[in-house]
C-alpha cells in the first residue's frame, strides 16, 4: 500500500480531488473517504448519507460528516444511482477511523458514466503525487 508521508492510499482505488476513493466493482462504485482525511477530520461522530435510490452528479455534495474537529462535505466522484449505503457506519461512524478502505467505506454508485472514472486519480500518477503533497502541506501542518 503507497504511504505518502504517514498517509495510506492503496494503489487499488482511485481518488478524487475531494478526498473520496473509489474502487470499482462491477460497473459500480464503491466510495469512501481517504486516510488522509479521516486523519486530518479526528473520529468521526455522525454520517449523513445520500438516499438509496438517491440520482448524484460526479462532484456533487451528496452527504457530511461530523468529527469534534469540524463538519466536513461528501462528494460523489462519479455520476449515477445511491444502491447501497453501509449501515454499520450509519450504526459506528468511527469504522471510518479504524479502517477507512475497508469496514468504513461509506455507498456504493451505480455509475451512469463509467468514463468519468478517467477523470480520477491514480496514486502511483505524477498529477495525484503533486495534489495530495500540495494537499498535505495545506491541511496538515496547519
């Protein structure tokens, strides 16, 4: 798994400038928020979720979250139809602390443009090396 400096981003996934990953299984989408941001928000108290059913645009707000830190905005990466939220987070927000790419994903998309997910970001890419260093020395060495 790629770690740039202490944050985790496995090479699986793909990122949006939002600090969403993706990770695509079957046309659909499954999302979450990144390591980093889980990081930088501190323990997550509360979800809001979009709607199973719910029609999203790609870089939409979609949802938020609550930390003690501050209330922080979900953003849909890509385009299409809410089929799946993850009810063990509605249930225990702070699985997106204890395992941010696994338990704490947060919905899955069923996309209605799969080319969007070429407007993404691969960690291993030179542009996503130069956005989340950017991105880090922004946010956390506030």
């Amino acid at each position: 798994m790629p770690e740039i400096e202490g944050y985790n981003f496995p090479d699986d996934l793909l990122y949006h400038k939002e600090h969403m990953w993706v990770k695509v299984e079957d046309g659909k989408a499954r999302v979450g928020v990144t390591d980093f941001t889980q990081k930088l928000a501190g323990e997550f108290s509360y979800v809001e979720f979009p709607e199973e059913g719910d029609e999203v645009e790609k870089d939409q707000v979609i949802g938020s979250y609550e930390t003690g830190k501050w209330l922080g905005k979900i953003y849909a990466p890509v385009s299409g139809t809410i089929v799946e939220i993850n009810e063990e987070v509605d249930d225990d927000p702070s699985l997106v602390n204890e395992d941010p790419y696994g338990d704490g994903w947060l919905f899955v998309i069923e996309m209605s443009n799969p080319d969007e997910l070429n407007e993404l970001m691969k960690p291993d890419s030179p542009e996503f090396q130069e956005w989340i260093k950017a991105e880090i020395e922004k946010h956390a060495k506030k």
